[in-house]
C-alpha cells in the first residue's frame, strides 16, 4: 500500500515537472496554430471546455471510480469527458491526467497511467 501511494505520488510530481517542460510550451504553440474545427451553426465545440458540461458531478460517481479502470470507463462513469490537465511521457509511461468540474467549485481529479487510473481525488462533493 505505502508503494502505491509513493508511486502515485511520484507520479504526480512527474505529471507537475512536465506540465513546465519547454518542448511542451512548443507543442502547445505548434497546436494554437491550427485552425479550429467548427460545427454547423459556427460554434466551435473545443472553445467550451468538457469540465463545464460536467456539473452533474457527484460523490456517487466518484466512488464507482476504480484503480485499474481506463479512462474510457471512467467517462463512462463520469457521463462526459474529463478536461485534460497534463500530460507527459517518460520512457514506456505515458500518464495524462483529467478533471471533472461541478457547481461550487465541486471537482474530481484522476490521473491515468498507460490508460489505467492510477489514483483520485475530489473536492466539494456529497
């Protein structure tokens, strides 16, 4: 138990060291680049953020969230997509980590390694 938490937090710090990555700065300016897809009626779906169509968060759904489970399930939980927060790959390790933002500053937070939840949090839930 105490070596998953430590490599969960490992983890963590790993996902917080490459979100300042200077190559990710560039990724992230060579993606601003490209011209935004749109729907019909103009909107562009990706300038609405996933988290704020979340606000049916709940502390029922957070618990059917499980270690092991891939990020697909935990959508599926989850009802919508999470917002990507970071995302980073060292070696064989790809880990991306999501958030699901509510009402009231309510939001669960789940970082994924090679697909596979890893650990979770929330705030604000009842």
């Amino acid at each position: 138990m105490k070596n998953k938490f430590n490599l969960g937090l490992i983890v963590v710090v790993l996902v917080v060291l490459g979100c300042s990555c200077p190559k990710l700065d560039e990724l992230k300016k060579s993606q601003d680049t490209t011209a935004p897809s749109s729907t019909p009626n103009g909107t562009n779906p990706s300038a609405t953020p996933a988290a704020k169509e979340n606000a049916g968060i709940s502390m029922d759904k957070y618990n059917q969230l499980k270690n092991g489970m891939s990020y697909k399930q935990a959508v599926a939980v989850m009802g919508s997509e999470g917002e990507e927060m970071s995302s980073s790959e060292i070696g064989n390790y790809k880990t991306v980590s999501y958030k699901w933002s509510g009402d009231n500053f309510q939001f669960v937070f789940a970082v994924f390694q090679n697909d596979k939840m890893l650990s979770k949090s929330q705030s604000g839930l009842k």
